[in-house]
C-alpha cells in the first residue's frame, strides 16, 4: 500500500516547532491548515452577518455538519445528531432522561473516560446510580461477557467503541445491541470515530453514538456530537431552550415541548467556530479523496513499522497492553512501571505522548509519516 504524505497541509501546527516529534494524536491530534480557514471564516461571518449570525449557523452551517457526520457514520437521517460543547454535556442529558424516583440501573465497563465515569463515580455516592462495572480484560472476552451480564435487565448500558487506557476497540456491537433488552444503549466512539472506519446504520435505530472533533476529526474543542435513535430519551430533564425549535412532543398537553429529532437533546447558546472548523476538515478530506479506512490503513502500517523496529530500551512489543493481533484504535499503549518517568524522558528529546497511571500511550495520525516513525525510533535508541 503507497503511503499517504499529507504533511504540507498541516503547516501551521507542524512549523511551530519544527524539532518537536507529536505522538498524541490520540490526545490532540494536529489540525490541518484547513481548519485554520474554517476558524476565520466563523469570525468573518459573526463580523458580516451580527444579528442575523445564528440564523446561519443553525440553517446552514449545523446541517452541514450534522450531514458530515451522517456520511461517516452511515446514518439515515442527519437530523438525528445533535451536538454539544463537550461530552459531558450529551452524558448529563442522557442521565436526565430517566425517573428520579429511583437510582438508575446501570452497566458499564471499569474502563470509561473521565467525563462519563467521573460523574457516575459521585451520583453513586448518593445512590443515584446502581453500577455494574465489566472488567475490560482480558479483552478477547469482553464482547461475551458484557452481552451476558446486560441480560439482567438494565435502565442504561454505556461503553466505549474503543477504550482510551487500552485502545482496545470493541467490533461485537450488534451482540451488545442484542442483548441490551430494554436498556437504553450508549456507544461512546470518541477514540473510534475518524480513527476506524464506523458503519452505524444497523444500529442507528437503536444505540446513541457519541464523538466529537477534538481528537481524529482533527477540528478541536466544541464540536462534539451525539446520534440520537428515535423514541429513545424522548425528554431529558436537563435541557435548554434551543431544544424547543421544532418542539412538537408535549405541545399539545401543557408539558415543555421537545422535537423529535437529535434537536431534543440541543443545550442553550454555544461557541460556533468548532462546526466551522469541523466542516471545514471534513470539506478538505473530501477534497483529498481520503477516506477513514486510508487512514487506519495508514496508521495501521506506520504502527506495524515502529513495534517492528523498536531499539532495546525502555519499550518493547511484549509490553504491548494490546498486542497487534487484536482490533485495536490508532495508538500503542505499553503498561510500564515508570510510564510517568518515561514519557518525561521523550519530552525532554522532544517526543510528545502521555501516559495514564503505569500505560504510555503513543498515537499516529494522518500527519505522520514513515521519517516520522524513522525518527522516534532513533530519539528512542538515544534515550
């Protein structure tokens, strides 16, 4: 397979710092000199059109990008995402979503992001919330076992596509779908969306989908989304007042008014230049004939060509936490007992990666190329 070179077209990130190695992509990924436009073309459009700015952001530019993240998810109906600031917001709806008279019943795995897994952490405190936590690992089982425990009967089921302190990622979806009953099923695909070619349309009536442009949409903060299957939370208690656009369900009997669409789930006033630069990246790729399986192709060998050079040092394949053989996202996480000291040391040779507890964590994107790995590899023969 011929190799992409795109690296022109991520000039401004990339001449920052010319001597500097960026191997978190998985983190913050670099941004392409498109999204550059995109970040001006938002303030020329507050500056042209003042008042009238938000009848174009939520006319022309929102539905531009609602209908960039139907084609990649094979969605049905653009009019089923929803998008947010962050992630936390679309969480804090979905939790609103269920009676308040009981804690609500759910099952998740020990291995969810900070914005999910932090907040149910402090509802259990106060017996919001009843938890079942599935072990990740080992991870060839895990599709299996989550199936077999959702089939106790659950109010909500959350999961990662793709675990962040692992990369592991999760293919046995449509078994999750099948044996998720009558809970409502949350797929939290920030580390798969733009990383791993995603087909949602077998579960697009079914399961929430929730990413965002901060990582491999390389578009940055507040622009994260939520696919919203129809019938499902169909009024979240926390809600703001753009939610009422196109409000029909409860109009007629008195209660607040919800769409019915992805718009249930909109918050209030928002910082619009992350849609733009979102749109404008997704403009440019297309532009480029670059799809998200040349991507993963194209990291998938760039992380081959690395595990099978590394130097004797302080990183090896056999540290692998998820070994190559199994699907996996578009970084290499190695357990170590000084991730900390080692990800410092590659920081002082001008590597950046991070790490979480004992896992360092070294991501590849579409900016990287094979010089690329060829020079981490000799910044970790002198380490």
């Amino acid at each position: 397979m011929t190799q992409l070179d795109l690296k022109q077209h991520f000039f401004h990130f990339l001449q920052s710092d010319p001597q500097r190695l960026h191997f978190a992509a998985h983190s913050h990924s670099c941004w392409p000199d498109a999204s550059r436009a995109g970040q001006l073309l938002a303030w020329d459009d507050a500056a042209r059109l003042i008042d009238g700015k938000w009848e174009h952001v939520l006319g022309s530019v929102l539905p531009a990008a609602q209908s960039h993240v139907a084609r990649q998810l094979g969605l049905p109906d653009p009019a089923s995402v929803v998008f947010a600031p962050n992630t936390h917001e679309l969480v804090k709806r979905l939790l609103s979503c269920f009676p308040a008279d009981r804690p609500i019943r759910l099952l998740t795995s020990d291995s969810e992001f900070h914005s999910f897994a932090r907040q149910i952490a402090r509802m259990e405190e106060e017996s919001l919330v009843q938890v079942t936590r599935i072990p990740s690992a080992p991870f060839e089982t895990f599709a299996t076992r989550f199936a077999v425990a959702a089939k106790a009967g659950f109010d909500l089921i959350f999961v990662s596509q793709v675990f962040f302190n692992s990369g592991f990622a999760v293919e046995d979806i449509g078994v999750l779908a099948a044996a998720a009953g009558d809970a409502m099923l949350v797929v939290d695909g920030y580390h798969g969306f733009m990383a791993r070619p995603v087909d949602w349309s077998a579960h697009a009536a079914r399961a929430f989908y929730i990413a965002g442009g901060y990582k491999y949409a390389m578009a940055g903060e507040g622009a994260c989304f939520m696919h919203c299957p129809p019938g499902w939370g169909a009024r979240p208690r926390d809600t703001g007042w753009y939610a009422a656009f196109g409000a029909l369900s409860g109009a007629q009997d008195n209660r607040t008014a919800y769409a019915e669409n992805g718009w249930r789930f909109m918050g209030a006033t928002f910082d619009p230049s992350g849609l733009y630069r979102f749109n404008a990246v997704q403009d440019w790729l297309v532009q480029q004939g670059i799809s998200v399986a040349m991507i993963h192709d194209h990291v998938r060998a760039l992380q081959r060509k690395f595990i099978a050079a590394l130097p004797k040092g302080p990183l090896q394949a056999s540290q692998l936490v998820v070994p190559d053989s199994l699907p996996h996202g578009n970084f290499l996480t190695f357990e170590l007992a000084d991730a900390e000291a080692v990800q410092q040391r590659l920081a002082s040779a001008g590597v950046v990666t991070d790490h979480r507890g004992q896992r360092l964590r070294i991501g590849f994107g579409l900016y990287h190329t094979a010089a690329d790995v060829e020079a981490l590899l000799g910044r970790l023969q002198d380490l």
